[in-house]
C-alpha cells in the first residue's frame, strides 16, 4: 500500500482532509452558519402561524417563496463570486439578510410573501459556497471524505437548528426568535467574509470569465443534477409521509425520536462513505436509496418506521455527499461558482417537487402511497440520469465530427473523469 492509500484509509482519510490549510476553520464556520439556515424555515412556518393568524397551508406559500427566490438566485450569485469574488457577493447578500429578518417580523402576510421571495433571491448561499470552497481546497484525490464529512455536518445542524428555533418560539416569541436567525445569519456571514475561503484552485486564473453555459453544461453535468435533484425528493418526500403517517396514526410524540434515528443513520452512512476508499457511483446510490425507501410504506407503529428508515438513512448523506463529488469533478475553474449554484438549484428544486407532491398523494391516497412513489420515482430517474452520463461520458471522449484519441498519458485530468 503507497503512503497515498494510506492516507485516504479509514479514519486518516478525514484527519488528512482536516489538516490541509484552511479547511478545518471552513469546516467549523460552515457547521455554524447552517444552524440558522436550517432553523430559518420552522421559525417562519411558526410565525405565520401563531403570531398572523394563518394556516399550515399560508405558512407553505411562504416556504414556496423563499424556495423559488433561493432556486433563481443560487447560479446568479454563483456567477457573481466567479466574476467579482467571494467577499463582494457576502457583502451584498449579509446587506439582504439583516434588511429581512429584521423587518420581518412587522410585515403583513403578503408582504412577508413577497419578502420571502427577494430574501430567498439574495439569501447568503452558504450550502454552495462551503461546497465550492471545498471543491477548491481540496484535491480531487480527497474529495470523498471532504464531502462526506460536509453532509455529516449538514444532518448536525438540521438536528440543532430546527430545535432551537421552535424552542425561542415557543418559549419567548417568534419575532425573537426570528431576530436570533437573522443574528445567527449576520455573525456566519461576517465569519466567512473574514476566513474569505478560496472559490478556485490556486494554479487557476481569477479574471477568465465564466465562460458561455453551453460550453460547460453538458449531459454528464445535467446527469449529476438531475440524480442530485431525485435524491433530494426521495429525503423530503419520505420525511413529510412519515412525519403524517405518525401524527394521523396518534404517535406525534415519536416523530422526534423517529427523526433522530433516521438522522443518525445518515449520519453514520456519511462516515463510512467517507472511509471507503470506492464506493457505487451517484447513480447507483440514489438508485439504492429508492430501492431502501420503498419497504418504509409497510410501516405500522413508531418503532417500525424508526427500524425501516435506517437503510434508507444509510444511504442520505451519501447521495448527497457523491453528488457534490461529482458536480465538483465536472465544473470548471472559471465557471465553479456558477456550477455550484446549479447544484444548489437541483437541491432546492427537488424539495419544491417534494413537498406539494408528497402532500397531494397524502391526502388523496395515503403516507404510504406517497413513499411508495417517491421510492419508485428516485429509482427511475437515477436509471434515466445513468444512461444521460454515459451517452454524456461517450461524446466527451469522441466528440462529433472528431475520430476518437486515445487518453492523455500526462495526468488524470478533472474534467474527463466518469461520475
């Protein structure tokens, strides 16, 4: 075994990713600025709920809003950190954040509705910024555990941050706990605008423009973001058909314990992605994340759900953690903000799909019909965006119009690397 296996085996395989130079601090600021944006949605769900007036279904629309805005601004902003630079966009976006959640909890119903939309447009994209510093940071060699262990963190912070904003709101107020987010935000952003992580790799230029999407946007990029996109249907879909199979069914009080369950299997599957020097490609793994999902639709009492959602769970942070692998391996140096935001899109659209679909098929049908469609659905649209990457990977190698050449001998080269 070379001294490069060693470190990319077992547990060195992470504290070697944590000793490169700067990676630790981006991970710790990445960890502590997601707790606010994963507390952001529950605090603004309970706000128009409790202190409006409205429904679940209001509360939704608002959701909807932020989603919509965030889906559009994402590659907007991403562009704008390839052609300006990271702390320009932090600058703009930090500006946004503070208006929002500052006045926010003032606004009436439609004008917190159209808040939402233009705070989710120039919302600090901080998913996609940690993933393109990553991608910058980290050689490609090491990558694996590098995105493993930044879906590990994600679960952590979705355990901490939903917590804490339905604690602030319901013991104190909603407009203070949408203060404390909007601070949790401000306190995240000056942090990462002071760290001011690389976005490109040090041997790439930083004034090559990014370039025309044509040029980049092919079928094995379209591939990892439509398989991106399916895996996140599968995670919110079969959460939202649990969390109502449970409350419909008297065991409210389990959701929570379900939950955790469910996140600490993601959590473990994340770790030993990360240690596993191969592992199935992105394909395969939301394939079998589908394939996993389906068996949960034969739940009955609390328990059951919590046992079934463990393989399922294995395979989360590992969807999630080889999509920004691959997504990483395609985009290029002077397109990577761009290309990272696409990937955020993908994640936000996927929850946009999820959510309405899985509630309609809830309430014409049942918890389990959703779950069974959203297993079924995430298997064929992993085999569709298989085939897409192949073809893809085909005309890479042979372009049209070109007789085919053998592979450089030189070195192993980013771009032309299969997901």
């Amino acid at each position: 075994m070379t001294a490069t296996d060693e470190s990319n085996a077992g547990l060195a395989a992470f504290r070697t990713v944590l000793r490169l130079p700067g990676v630790a601090p981006l991970t710790a600021v990445a960890f502590l600025a997601r707790i606010p944006a994963s507390a952001a949605a529950i605090t603004l769900t309970l706000h128009v709920v409790l202190d409006l007036g409205h429904g679940y279904a209001a509360a939704g629309l608002v959701g909807a809003s932020t989603t919509v805005g965030m889906a559009i601004g994402a590659p907007l902003l991403g562009r704008l950190v390839d052609r300006r630079g990271l702390r320009t966009m932090l600058a703009l976006t930090l500006c946004a954040e503070a208006v929002f959640w500052t006045v926010a909890p003032s606004l009436s119903y439609p004008a917190l509705l159209v808040g939402a939309l233009l705070g989710g447009l120039l919302g600090m994209p901080v998913y996609s910024v940690v993933r393109q510093s990553l991608a910058a940071m980290v050689p490609a060699r090491h990558r694996r555990p590098a995105f493993a262990l930044d879906s590990m963190s994600v679960e952590l912070s979705y355990i901490i941050g939903p917590a804490v904003g339905t604690l602030l709101a319901l013991q104190l107020s909603t407009g203070i706990a949408m203060w404390v987010v909007g601070a949790g935000w401000l306190v995240s952003g000056v942090a990462l605008w002071l760290l001011d992580p690389p976005t490109r790799a040090p041997q790439s230029p930083s004034d090559a423009p990014p370039g025309r999407v044509r040029e980049w946007l092919d079928m094995r990029l379209f591939a990892a973001l439509l398989a991106t996109t399916a895996a996140v249907v599968l995670i919110f879909g079969t959460e939202l058909s649990m969390i109502a199979a449970l409350q419909t069914s008297g065991q409210a009080a389990a959701i929570a314990v379900v939950n955790a369950v469910w996140c600490l299997a993601s959590l473990s599957g994340g770790f030993l992605y990360g240690v596993a020097r191969r592992s199935p490609s992105l394909f395969v793994l939301v394939a079998a994340m589908g394939v996993a999902t389906l068996p949960v639709a034969l739940g009955g009492p609390w328990w059951s759900y919590a046992l079934l959602l463990v393989p399922a769970g294995l395979l989360c942070a590992p969807s999630l953690a080889a999509s920004s692998e691959a997504v990483s391996r395609l985009a290029p140096e002077h397109a990577r903000g761009v290309v990272t935001g696409l990937h955020g899109s993908a994640i936000t659209v996927g929850a946009a799909i999820s959510t309405p679909t899985a509630g309609a098929l809830i309430d014409i049908g049942s918890p389990a019909l959703a779950i069974t469609v959203a297993g079924t659905a995430g298997i064929g649209v992993a085999a569709v965006a298989a085939l897409l990457a192949r073809r893809g990977e085909r005309v890479h190698r042979n372009p049209p119009d070109t007789a085919p050449v053998p592979p450089l001998t030189v070195g192993p080269s980013v771009d032309s690397q299969p997901i």
